[in-house]
C-alpha cells in the first residue's frame, strides 16, 4: 500500500512510518519544516513538506493521489497557543479529509484523543485542545466518501511497547506507550473492517492484533 501520513515527523508517525516501511509498504510524511526530511528517510519514508495551515485543498490532494490510505497524526503540540490548536488539530484535520474526498482515498485513520469533544467545557488551552480535535472528529465522521476510523490513545508514553493493549469504544483512562498506539494504527490499516469505528486504546492484556479484530467483529 501506499500510505500518506499528516505530522510525519511526529513521535508517534515516525514509529508507524518505520512499521509500515519495514513490512514493504510505501510511506511518505507531510511535514513542515525541510530540516525534518532526513529523520523520515532514516525510518524509510519519503518526505514531502507541505505546511497544512496555509495549503490548499488541490496542494495536499495532490500529495494524495494514488494513495491507498491517509492518516492524520498532525498535532499542534503541546507547547503552542490557543490559536493553533484550531489551525492544525481542527483545520488541518478538515482539510486533510476534503483532500482525502478530492483525491479518491477511501481509508482515512485520524490519531485523536481520549475525551475529544466539541462540547468540552473549560477555558484551559488543553480544554481548547478537546473541543477542536473533538469538533475535527465529528467533522470526519460525517464524511461518508470516507472509510474513517477514529484512535484515540490514553496518556502517551515513551515506555516500550508490549504489544499488550486495551481497545473499545470505551476503556476509561490509562497510559499507553507510543510503540503500542503506532503498532495498532499499522493494524488498523490492514483491518478495513474497522472503518466506521471509534476507539479509545490503553495498555492491558489482549494482543494488539486481537484487540483489532475483535473490534472489527472478526
């Protein structure tokens, strides 16, 4: 497959573009800065820097074409203002899936968070941070020329992955390590059945890969 990442240079994409690379598919990341390529050639991606808060719809579908699958791991981090959090987690959310419409590719992962809502109350920048990756997620899932599925991982962590995981609709909160939450996206991409799906992901005792297939009733 080929697959498109948004925020490629983040933690948890270049987990996933080592992944995907390593099992023979093709990777490329959209990152920002032009200093960043090198970190995704090291992890056998191709990088294509493209800033999504000021690019257009055409410019980031072309980026998709041909594409079998896009995954929206893009995040404003953690040290950025109230501003950004709308620019990149809500925006840019939006229109890596206008492009994803525009350019064909059904398949569409977005990495979220656990308790986004666009209803969250509170004047917090994290509140902030809810409310728009919440109204992001509620935006995609109307998207019916999308074979969506929505992760959203607990606290992450930089601890190795066990590959053991808790996934459902609900799991309530936990830490999970970033290995883990990128070894289920890679999953979840070859699970097609889980499309439609909205799932929280913490650490437990089932095997990633049963964990995804038991959440896509297989």
């Amino acid at each position: 497959m080929r697959i498109v990442i948004a925020g490629g240079h983040g933690q948890i994409a270049r987990r996933l573009e080592r992944l995907l690379s390593a099992h023979g598919h093709e990777v490329a990341g959209i990152i920002r800065k032009p200093e960043q390529a090198g970190d995704l050639r090291d992890v056998g991606a191709e990088p294509v820097v493209l800033d999504l808060e000021s690019a257009s719809v055409e410019m980031v579908a072309a980026v998709l074409q041909g594409a079998d699958a896009a995954v929206f791991a893009a995040g404003a981090g953690p040290g950025s203002g109230v501003d950004r959090k709308d620019t990149v987690d809500r925006a840019a959310a939006v229109l890596f899936a206008d492009a994803a419409e525009r350019a064909g590719v059904r398949r569409y992962i977005v990495v979220s968070s656990m308790g986004a809502d666009a209803t969250h109350a509170g004047d917090g920048v994290f509140d902030v941070y809810l409310r728009a990756k919440g109204a992001a997620d509620d935006e995609v899932r109307s998207r019916t020329a999308l074979d969506w599925t929505i992760l959203r991982p607990g606290s992450l962590t930089d601890d190795a992955g066990t590959g053991l995981v808790r996934m459902e609709a609900h799991t309530g909160r936990g830490p999970v390590p970033r290995d883990d939450v990128a070894a289920t996206i890679a999953e979840l991409l070859d699970t097609p059945a889980t499309a439609g799906l909205t799932l929280e992901l913490i650490s437990g005792s089932t095997p990633l890969a049963v964990a995804v297939k038991d959440v896509a009733g297989n």
